[in-house]
C-alpha cells in the first residue's frame, strides 16, 4: 500500500507518499480499507517532530479515517468484511489501509456520505468527552468555545445546541463568525478586535461562560478563568497558545470553579472505547435526525497530504480538511 511518511520533521514537504508494508490486524482489530483521512493539529505537530504516537501506534500521521473493513481479526465480533466505518486512530490515517481496534469503530450515520464521515470520529469524540462527559454541560447553560469555525469548534456548536444551550465563539474573521451563526452560534467575537471576557460578559449579563471549550492552553488562561461564571468549568484541550501560565487560584477559588485538561490520542484503549460508545450513542442519532453535521471546508488528494497541511496551517479553512485516497 502507500501511506504518508515523515522521514525528517519539518515543513509540508517533510510529507512523502511512500510504498510501504499492508498492517496486519492483530487480535481485537480489524484491517479498513481507507476512503478518507482528515487533517488534526496533532498530525502538523507529529510531522514537526513535536508530538510521537504512542507506543505501539502507526508511526504514519492520521487520527481518523472512513472506508471499508477488508479483513476481521481475532476476538473481533460485531463487524464484518465490507462494513462502511468511521474510526477514531492512534495513527495511521493517512494510509491506503489502517488497522483498527474494534471498539473505535463507528457504523457510517444514515444520512453522511462515506468520505465526509471521516471527518467525524475525533471531532466527535472530543467534544462529547471534554464538554459533555466531563464538564457535564446542559440545557440553559452558556458554552463559549475558542476557535468556532474549527473542526472541534463547529461541532462543538451543533452539540451544543442540540441539547439546548446557549453557544459563544471566538474567530478571527466576520466571514468564520457568520458560518459560526448559521450553525447556531448565538454570541459571536472577534478575537483580533474585541476583548471576549468584555463581550462575554455583556451578552451573559455579567454571569459568563458555564463551560469553556479551549484550544489555546497559556495564553488565554486568566482570561478564561475571568470570563468563566460561578460554578464554571474550563476544559483545555490544547496548547496553540503556550503550555506555561500562572493561574490565579483565588480567582478560582471564588467561582467554584473547576479546570480539566484533557488529550485523546494517548488515552488507554478501554477509554477511548468508552468515548466511542458514548459518541455512537448520543451523537450518531443526531447525525441520523439531521440535528448534527459534518462540516467539511475541502477534500484534497492523500499524497498531496503536504497542500492539505498547508491550508490547515494557514487557517483559512472552516470545519475539517479531508485527504481522499481515490
């Protein structure tokens, strides 16, 4: 098969389109034959050299992929040859063919197309876990999320609003804004303009963000921690702004307020399993209903994976960046 390589770290151009071995599907798993990849944050960082798969990972990039299960492994039970998935990787995903432990495996939700599935599983299994599971949002809360017309973000937003609370994003551009609104973002900043914790606050009426969603880690901690309400828990899933900050625990303190940080890829097979299940079962009959979509900016080839980085690098994109292998 051929997969994306990264032989040296560095720019798009470290990434090769390479004839490598076919995986072979070890007990638990299954073999997919892969339609669609998506671009992550953390495949730009692998490709830099700044973030290596776990033990025992694919050492090719690519943390979610759709297509076509080719070969069932051992112990596998559920699923068979020819079964249209979506998965949720340790890597692996910009591949020809990926090996799968079976329980992060998602059917195909009635009403996506093959390709665009594969813009679901880490989107999905991130926001759930993080907003949901953790920082246990609900109906009648406000959920700011940084980085609205991202993948995470703009799921983010249809999750939140499908069960009934009130969505506030940061963006950079009027243009990612209004996407941002025709998904159902209520309160919408520009970050190059506006202070969010000023306008967060005037549209909450001084109360703030119940739940914030954030991508940037140091950078915005005090201010997330001043524009979280009483009782507000902040859920960092990211570090695009720094990974060092001072926190002001007595501004914590005062609020009631909780921090959690989280990463997915790392996670032990039984939680990421968990996660899916969850997803699979809260999120896929929103998909069905048409409350939830996925929002895809592009599609470009697989072994131009290093254009693909380029866009995402860039930020010019809105939802998900596909690589499609056919």
């Amino acid at each position: 098969m051929h997969a994306i390589t990264i032989p040296e770290p560095g720019g798009p151009e470290a990434l090769v389109w390479d004839e490598v071995p076919d995986p072979v599907p070890g007990a638990g798993e299954v073999l997919v034959e892969v339609v669609a990849g998506a671009v992550n944050r953390a495949d730009i960082l692998q490709r830099q050299g700044f973030y290596d798969p776990p033990p025992g990972a694919s050492r090719y990039p690519g943390l979610e992929c759709s297509g076509r299960i080719v070969e069932v492994g051992p112990g596998v039970s559920g699923w068979a040859v020819g079964d249209e998935v979506c998965a949720l990787l340790a890597g692996g995903g910009y591949a020809q063919k990926v090996a799968v432990p079976a329980g992060q495996l998602l059917p195909v939700p009635d009403g996506v197309d093959l390709r665009r599935a594969a813009a679901l599983p880490e989107v999905t299994s991130t926001v759930w876990s993080n907003v949901f599971m953790i920082a246990h949002l609900r109906p009648g809360e406000t959920l700011l999320v940084h980085g609205g017309s991202s993948g995470i973000g703009t799921m983010a937003i249809q999750l939140a609003k499908a069960v009934g609370a009130r969505v506030a994003v940061t963006a950079g551009t009027k243009e990612k804004l209004d996407q941002c609104a025709e998904l159902g973002a209520d309160i919408l900043i520009n970050y190059r303009e506006q202070d969010f914790v000023a306008e967060l606050k005037q549209a909450t009426d001084g109360a703030g963000a119940d739940v914030i969603l954030d991508n940037m880690g140091a950078k915005y901690l005090d201010r997330n921690v001043q524009a979280l309400a009483v009782n507000g828990r902040l859920a960092i899933i990211g570090m695009q702004g720094g990974s060092k900050a001072e926190l002001n625990i007595g501004a914590l303190l005062g609020k009631r307020a909780a921090i959690s940080a989280t990463s997915l890829r790392a996670r032990p097979l039984e939680e990421k399993t968990a996660i899916v299940a969850a997803v699979r079962e809260h999120v896929w009959p929103l998909l069905a209903a048409g409350h939830v979509r996925p929002v895809v900016d592009r599609e470009v080839p697989m072994s131009d994976a290093a254009e693909a980085h380029r866009i995402v690098e860039a930020s010019t994109h809105v939802g998900k960046v596909l690589l499609v292998t056919a």
